[in-house]
C-alpha cells in the first residue's frame, strides 16, 4: 500500500516484488501521488521512467523486493526512485542492433533521454537508482 513520507518533501513509497509484474503497481504508484500534487503532465515521463527503472531491476538483480518511490522536489519536479538490495550500479550501454531481444539495453537510453537527470546513489545493503522529471 502506498505511503506518504513521515519527513522532508512530500513523497509516496511502496515496497514491491522483485518482478516484471510490479511495473503496473509503480506506474499507478507515481500517477496517484502526481494526481495529488497536481502534476498530472507529468504522468507519462515518470511512468516510463519508473517502468524502465523496475525492469532493470528485475532483470539485472536479484532482490526478492524493490522499494519504489516518488518525490515533489517542487512544483515543476518529481524525482521517480528505485531501491534494490544489489551494490551494482547501473551503466549505460549501447543496444546491440542485431540481439535477439531488439528492446535490450536499451532501458536507460530511454530513462536518461526522458529524464532531466539520472543517477544512482550506492547503499550499504544495496543502491538507489533516481530520475529526475520536470514539467516542460
């Protein structure tokens, strides 16, 4: 169930399933907290961040659950968080043009071509991958 951060900016959070079928419950996480804080144009670009940002995790670690999370940084910008017991860090890769998956490595292609910015931030127990939104 979603939750409203106790502290600090406005922020909703819930913790997932490690797996593909997460995706959906982290898209309807960041359009109820955007729906609340009035950031509705914002809907699309974070949706697709949070999509990619739960498939890397699904695919690339091996954490029984993720932690989700949206943030009001203010009231033009968002910040869409992915949290995972995995210590390795996200890189960018070009796709191979001839893989037999034509959509592989090609997640954070997207993330940091719709993002305003991107990071991922090393944890004791794991890493926080972050993307940055901005309205327009």
């Amino acid at each position: 169930m979603p939750r409203p951060a106790p502290t600090g900016h406005p922020a909703y959070t819930e913790t997932l399933p490690c797996t593909p079928e997460s995706a959906p419950a982290a898209r309807r996480l960041i359009r109820q907290a955007l729906g609340a804080w009035a950031l509705d144009g914002l809907a699309d670009d974070a949706c697709l961040v949070a999509g990619e940002m739960v498939a890397n995790a699904c695919r690339h670690t091996r954490s029984p659950v993720i932690r989700v999370s949206v943030t009001r940084l203010d009231g033009t910008r968002v910040e869409i968080a992915v949290t995972d017991r995995s210590r390795v860090l996200p890189a960018r890769k070009p796709a191979a043009p001839d893989a037999l998956d034509a959509l592989d490595g090609r997640g954070l292609l997207l993330v940091d071509a719709v993002a305003a910015r991107w990071g991922a931030d090393p944890q004791r127990w794991g890493k926080r991958v972050w993307a940055e939104v901005r309205a327009a």
